[in-house]
C-alpha cells in the first residue's frame, strides 16, 4: 500500500528555482538538523533519475482492477510494469511494479499483453517522461523511512505541457513489528505541515493535492469540450 501527501507546483517554477535545487535545498536543512526527528538515509542520502512512461487506464475486468497501468522500459531490456489500483486520487493506493523481459516495440504491443496476459481490460492514454531528484530520510524516532521527492512530468503528444510535484512518501520500516501504520501516518503528518512552512518561507507556490499522473494525463487525452 501506498501512502503519499502531495504538492501540485507551478510548472514554470525552473524559471526561478529547478526541482533540483529545490530538493537540494530539503536535504540541507534536513542536513543541519530541521525537523530534529529526520536524518537523511544512511549510503542512501539523495537519488535522480530519468525515465519513460508508457500509461493505460485499467476500467476492468472488476472495479477492484481500476486504475492504470504503465510500461517503464528497462535499460537492461523489458520493462517495469507499474500499477496502481484506485477509483478516485488519495492518499492511499495499492501499488505492484513487475519486471516483463519481454521486449514490447509498441502500443499494440503492451496493449495486447494488458489484455492477453493479465486479462485486464485497457485503453491507451500517452506517454510522460519523469525527471525526479529524491531525498531519503529516516525517522530517529520510530526507524520509519519517507522519500521527499520533486519531479517533472513532460508529454510528447501534448507539446508545452508539464506537471510538477513534489511528494512525501512513506517507503518502508526498520525495527520490531509493532503498529506501524499509525505512527507512519502521524509522522508524514508531521513532515506534510513541515514541507509547507518549507515552502513558504521561499516562496515557492504550492498546491496541497492529491493529483496523480493518471488523471492529468486523462485530462490531456479527453478534454471536456468547451462551454
């Protein structure tokens, strides 16, 4: 299970500050101690990357299935499939990500294993390529490790189109078992009220959101006609 609060940013915020700068930024005041609760990951600190996103929208073959699915290709060969299953953005959403070796050269393709393979029913959306710059850290508290991630979204098919975010993101846990889920969810609250103040003390235009990539890219690909 996912767990996620988002930030939906200008997209011409690199004219001012880039996403790099500004996850660089984070990082050094998490660096220097600000919230005192956080310190980067340890051998794991900051990541940046750069991939392609080839997306369909799953509506069946049950409402348990809805939500989308996407063919990230592999530098090694193959792909990732990534999906998410949701009906409407949240804060929450089941996510898998599976290694495909097959190689698909096309839509058809990927559209055709969607269906054959998984039995899902499918339509094709478009394709993003994702720029992300991504700081790990880890409570002192509780061991419970979050990603504040910034990245940018760009869209071939829709020429002058972006999407920046910036998310915090529950990863994963160290420590006993015990209830994790309640202590996770009160710390990205934490971080969440953090990441604002952050923000505005740039500033940096920022709207609390839980828009997802899928609905974007829905709305690029089926506008609602004009009143």
């Amino acid at each position: 299970m996912e767990y996620e609060h988002k930030f939906t940013l200008d997209p011409d915020i690199d004219i001012d500050i880039d996403i790099d700068t500004l996850t660089r930024g984070i990082a050094e005041e998490i660096g220097c101690g600000e919230p005192e609760y956080l310190r980067p990951e340890f051998a794991n600190a900051f990541e940046m990357g750069q991939f392609h996103n080839y997306m369909f929208e799953v509506t069946g073959p049950t409402s348990a299935d809805c939500g989308y699915a996407s063919f990230i290709p592999r530098r090694a060969g193959g792909h990732v499939i990534k999906r998410k299953r949701f009906t409407q953005d949240g804060f929450a959403r089941f996510e898998t990500k599976n290694i495909v070796p097959e190689e698909h050269t096309d839509i058809a393709q990927m559209q055709s294993y969607l269906h054959r393979r998984l039995g899902l029913d499918v339509s094709y959306l478009g394709e993003f390529t994702r720029t992300w710059f991504d700081n790990n850290v880890e409570s002192v508290n509780t061991g419970h490790i979050y990603s504040i991630m910034a990245d940018r979204c760009v869209f071939p098919e829709h020429p002058g189109t972006a999407l920046q975010q910036l998310e915090i993101e529950y990863l994963r846990s160290r420590g006993s078992e015990r209830d994790r889920r309640s202590e996770m969810i009160d710390e990205l609250g934490s971080l969440r009220r953090w990441t604002i103040r952050h923000l505005a003390e740039q500033p940096i235009p920022a709207e609390p959101s839980h828009l997802s990539k899928y609905t974007f890219l829905s709305k690029l690909a089926h506008p609602r006609p004009a009143l």
